[in-house]
C-alpha cells in the first residue's frame, strides 16, 4: 500500500537542480530565479483524489487530479506548455508521466523518513 502524503514538506537542498531545469527546456533567467526560491510543497491526498500544491514567493502552482488518470496539465505559468500528466504509484514512489512537445518529461517523488525526494525527468 502506498504512503499518505498528505502534509507540508520544506524545501532543504538541492542537488543538480540546474540540470534538471535545463532538461525541462526552462530559459536561463528563470533558471536563475527558480534556484533562488525555496519553496514549500503541500500534499492532499483523499483516496484517488491528490491535490500537490508547490508555494513559493514567487509564484505558486496547483495540480488536482486522479491517481492514474490522464489530464491536460497546463504549465503555462512555468514554462508556457500544455501537456498530457498521469500520476500514478510504483510501489511508494509516486510518478508523473508528462506526454507532450518535448519527451522524457516527468518526475517520481518519495518519503524518506519525514523528507520529500524529488527526481527529474532525466531519469524517469
């Protein structure tokens, strides 16, 4: 059974961050801004239903969706795409499959302890 990640997670660091930005296709300059920003990540998770929220002073981001449903995610806010998102677990990891404009795009997230791990599209 896969965990509840229902809660508020604080960013700590980053390793590779830049790559990982710049395999998303994501401008310099926004490059630049992102790696300043230390945002918070807020999970609600009802049964299938999962609300993953990303806070920071910047700008924040909102997704809503089923587990293992396909939808159209609109990144317009981050990096001016639209793409088709699942979400789904693999075991207690969980996985976003983006399919759109450039491939490979995606994440897989997961609870060590009581810290939030986030892996990049690089190696989905």
């Amino acid at each position: 059974m896969p965990p509840n990640l229902s809660g508020r997670y604080t960013f700590v660091s980053q390793d590779n961050l830049d790559p990982y930005l710049k395999a998303l296709d994501i401008n310099m300059a926004l490059r630049k801004i992102v790696k300043l920003l230390k945002p918070e990540k807020e999970f609600v998770q009802d049964g299938e239903h999962m609300v993953i929220r990303t806070l920071t002073t910047f700008r924040n981001y909102t997704m809503d969706f089923m587990l293992g449903v396909e939808f159209e995610e609109d990144l317009g806010s981050i990096d001016g795409r639209k793409c088709q998102t699942t979400v789904s677990w693999e075991g207690e990891t969980l996985v976003c499959v983006q399919k759109g404009e450039v491939k490979n795009r995606g994440w897989r997230q997961w609870l060590e302890g009581d810290l939030l791990h986030l892996l990049g599209p690089q190696a989905c």
